[in-house]
C-alpha cells in the first residue's frame, strides 16, 4: 500500500486515491505524419519496464485530479520522489539510488496558494 | 524413468514409499548444448519436453534461477480455456486444450486436467452482445462454446445469486464445456521429468547474467555457474523477460506488473465449474482440496516484487462477494503476487529478435497457465526448425511495429 505526496496538494494520500497511468517523460513525436512504422510504433508500444528506478505517471484521481510524476523503485516498490509535470527528476538510474529516501515535497508553496488544485 | 501406475503405487506401498525414484537428475552443466531455455516454468520445460520428444534434440539445457515452477506457473489460478475471439488467438489456445486432453498419459504424470466448463458471464446487453459474437467466433474455430440465460447459469452454479435482486443481474454467460482447471505444480514437475527422461539437463538456482552475442548471432550466457555455449538461446521468462531482453540490448513492447490471487480456507463442495466475470471483475473456482481459489485484475504499477497492494484485494472480493453473498464470511487463507509481463494487444509475443538464434516466448500476461503445451510445442518446433512455427507466426514482435495487432482484451477480460 502506498502512501504518496501529492507535489500538487502538498500532502501525503492514500494509494486509493491514485491511478498509475505509465511511463513518464515519452515525448510524443514532433511530427507524427513523418514517422515511419518503426518509430511510431516504438512510440506508441515500447518501454522501458525496468527493474529499479522507474519514472511514472500517476493521477490523483479523486483528489486534485491533476497528473504528476513518481520515481519508484519497481523492485522493493518503494517510493523516492515525486515531482510535477513538465519537472525531471532528481533521482535517475545514474544517480546511486539512496537508501532511505524520504518523499519530500518538491515545491514547498502551500497548496492553498496554488491556483485549482483543491478538488 | 519409471513409469508411474496404479500397479506402481501397490508395489511402492510394500516399501513404504521409501524406493521412488528421484524425479530428474541434477546435473553440473556442460560447456556447450545445441538449445538453451532460460527459465524452468511450465513453458520452457514444456519446450525442453517437446524438443526432445517431437524434434530430437536432446542435447539442452533448461537454465533456472531459483527452483522450477516457483514463478507463474506456481502462482496462477489454473484455468484452461479456449475461448478466445481472434482466428490467431483461437487457434493457439486451441492447440493448447487439445494437448492438455492427453496430456497426463503424454508425459506419464497426472496434471489432474479437470474438464469442468468455464463460465463467462455477462451482466450487461452489451456484455451479452460480446459473448454472443464471441461465441459465434469461437464455434466458426471449431472451439466449443454456447451462450447460457439467467436460468442457464443459474442451473450450472446454484450457489450464484443469478436473481433480479443482485446490483449487476446475471443476464446470461458464454459456458465452454472443455475448459477447466489443472494442477499447476504437477505440470512443470511433470515436464521436468519427461524432460529429463530424455537426457535435457534441468540447471536449478543457475541464473543467466548475460548473453554472449557476436556479430549479431547468439552464441550462448553468462551464468553465476560459468559461460555455457549454445547456437540456440529460447528465453521463456515471463514477468522477467523484460529484464532480460535488456540484456541482449532489446527493448520489448511490454510492461510487468504484479496479479495477485487467493485462497480461502477449505470448504464441502460447492462450485464445481469456473465462473469468470469481467463485468464485476473477478473469478472464482473450487479447487479438488476445497478452498475456493480467487482472483480479478492486476495491480496498475509497474512492480517486479511479486506482491501488490491491499486495496486490488479488496475489489477482487467484492466481486467475489457481489456474485456468491453466500460467500461473505469465507475466511481466506492465503494471499500471493506474480509478475506477468503484459503486451498492449494481451496477446503474448513468440518471436525471433535482431539477435539471430536468440527466441523470446514472453508476454503472455495475465493468461500464460493455459497456454502451457501449446506454446511450448509451437516454441520448441520453432526454435528447432529455425522458422516459427504457423501459429506462433503472427505472434511476432514485428505486429507492434506493422500495426497487425491481435486485441483480445474482450476474451482475456478479467485477468486469470
């Protein structure tokens, strides 16, 4: 059961409240129309789907309902960060992965001054 | 190998039980066979099996990094059915059934296949019309199949709540007959001894740590027992073949994910068929010890941890509690997680890769226990005739490139 920080409400919820929707950081061809079959499809298909460090998408879905990104550990599942969209992560394969790596918030503004994120 | 009978078990029992023969060897590896199979589940010992019955090639290996059948093939829920909707689909888990009915006197092992229909139930019109055209599919395939009423259902499993009263009625369901259910264990045991009786080397707790690959041609592992060589390499890993299609530097068009499943405690019999439903997502059956065994979808994360979450538990058995109230206060017993590597169409990939000699039998999903013979005698044909083998052709990795995809997530439905 996770227990995850929402970067936009600036809170930790429950797994429940959350979907999982994915890789993070695919970028969608700049020009669809010229992609030959090998790389759309490899766009539209292939992972990553490694043992380690992962980078997700997850959507708060009865929350905020906004999407944000997680970088988890699909092997001890555990949970080192997690950060909004359009951010990198912090945290990469590269990076030696530190053991006990609290989720600490990426954005300290309170969420009560951010625009549209109450649900 | 001794063969195993009634006769036998009289003649043991004289004994005590105590002169069985050990089931198979347990070799140190040779430094070179003609085929290796990474991975000791169901289907890579089925491939060794089928290599050395139907191809004879009996010069292989099977290479496993822990113990055999301790990954999905221990894990699944045991269902065996047929009834897929796509001509391609249909006629491998076809051949797959058809290889499961002889299955036991095949490799002189009981799998203890038990014949006893599965259910598909629908709870909505549209639910209906899928099953119907499903059904109309799977009979023009030569799979047996009919569509079943309310009262149907309600005949073949009393104990469901098939009454207007239910917050989804049962409106009818698609019944397959020769479906079943089979013991998972006994299948890789059983293929591991066949196998064995014919020279395959079976390699337990030996884990492969990387391919040794030469100008594009496989020319055998890496091992944490020294290199082996082969020409041959068939890498039937399930939730790890993403893990190791990295290792010989290919991307596959998969992701794994943990499906859990349960037990409860042992009860008198009360459901003797498998009702599946993907409407109120879950399935359930009755094993031959009387625990009812359960499960629904997969845990949405990405995960290779072999557990999932707390809350995928908790929907499976409101499913479970939604079709059988009467099943409320069954305590369950055990609780566990596997990794199945799922593609975007839920169809598996039998495949060659860029790496000649290099074959991956992966992404069987959620639904690779039924598919056991099957795919690993369409596996073994095609690693031994260097060509794949008609069915599993169209299951290449090339569709997620080429566009022809084989989406059977209506007949895959709820995860099983």
């Amino acid at each position: 059961m996770f227990y995850i920080y929402c970067p936009y409400c600036g809170e930790h919820r429950e797994e429940e409240e959350f979907h999982p929707k994915g890789e993070a950081h695919i970028a969608r061809p700049a020009d669809p129309e010229s992609c030959s079959d090998e790389e759309w499809g490899d766009y539209l298909f292939f992972r990553t789907n490694p043992r380690g460090i992962h980078h997700e998408m997850w959507v708060h879905a009865v929350g905020c309902r906004k999407f944000f990104n997680i970088t988890r550990n699909t092997a001890t599942y555990a949970i080192l960060e997690t950060y909004r969209m359009g951010e990198q992560p912090s945290i990469t394969d590269d990076t030696r992965e530190p053991l006990e790596v609290a989720q600490t918030p990426t954005e300290t503004t309170p969420a009560d001054n951010l625009e549209g994120v109450r649900a | 190998m001794q063969r195993y009978s009634g006769f036998g078990l009289v003649k043991h029992a004289l004994s005590h039980h105590e002169n069985w023969q050990r089931q198979w060897r347990n070799p140190t590896p040779k430094k070179a066979y003609d085929v290796i199979i990474i991975g000791g589940g169901g289907h890579g010992l089925g491939t060794a099996y089928y290599l050395a019955k139907e191809f004879g090639i009996r010069n292989v290996a099977v290479i496993e990094k822990g113990w055999l059948g301790g990954g999905n093939t221990a894990r699944n829920t045991t269902i065996v059915r047929s009834n897929y909707l796509w001509d391609e689909a249909a006629a491998l888990y076809e051949h797959s059934l058809k290889l499961w009915e002889g299955l036991s006197q095949d490799i002189n092992y009981n799998v203890m296949f038990s014949q006893r229909g599965v259910l598909n139930v629908g709870h909505t019109l549209q639910d209906m019309r899928d099953i119907q055209r499903r059904v109309n599919a799977n009979r023009l395939n030569g799979v047996d199949s009919e569509v079943l009423d309310a009262k149907g259902v309600q005949e073949l499993v009393p104990a469901m709540d098939c009454s207007q009263n239910a917050r989804y009625p049962v409106m009818g369901a698609s019944w397959q007959p020769r479906a079943g259910v089979a013991r998972h264990d006994a299948v890789a045991w059983g293929f591991a001894r066949a196998a064995d009786a014919y020279g395959v080397d079976i390699l337990q707790q030996t884990e492969v740590t990387g391919f040794k690959i030469r100008d594009g041609q496989i020319h055998g592992v890496h091992t944490n027992r020294g290199d082996i060589e082969a020409k041959t390499v068939g890498c039937v890993t399930a939730g790890n073949s993403g893990v190791m299609a990295k290792m010989a530097g290919l991307k596959m068009p998969m992701e794994s994910h943990p499906l859990q499943a349960l037990v409860s405690e042992p009860l008198k019999p009360v459901l003797d068929t498998v009702v599946m439903s993907n409407h109120v997502h879950g399935y359930i059956s009755q094993s031959d010890k009387g625990d009812l065994v359960i499960g629904a979808g997969i845990d949405g994360y990405n995960g290779y941890g072999q557990r999932g979450s707390y809350p995928t538990v908790e929907h499976t058995l409101q499913a479970i509690v939604e079709m059988f109230p009467s099943f409320s206060r069954v305590r369950m017993n055990r609780q566990w997680g596997g990794i199945v590597d799922t593609c975007p169409d839920a169809c598996p990939i039998l495949s060659k890769t860029k790496v000649k000699g290099l074959y991956f039998n992966c992404g069987w999903g959620t639904g690779g226990f039924k598919a056991t013979p099957g795919s690993a005698h369409v596996f073994a044909s095609s690693l031994a005739k260097g060509e794949m083998h008609p069915i599993a052709a169209p299951f290449s990795i090339d569709r997620f490139n080429t566009g022809a995809l084989i989406d059977e997530h209506g007949a895959a439905g709820v995860a099983h």
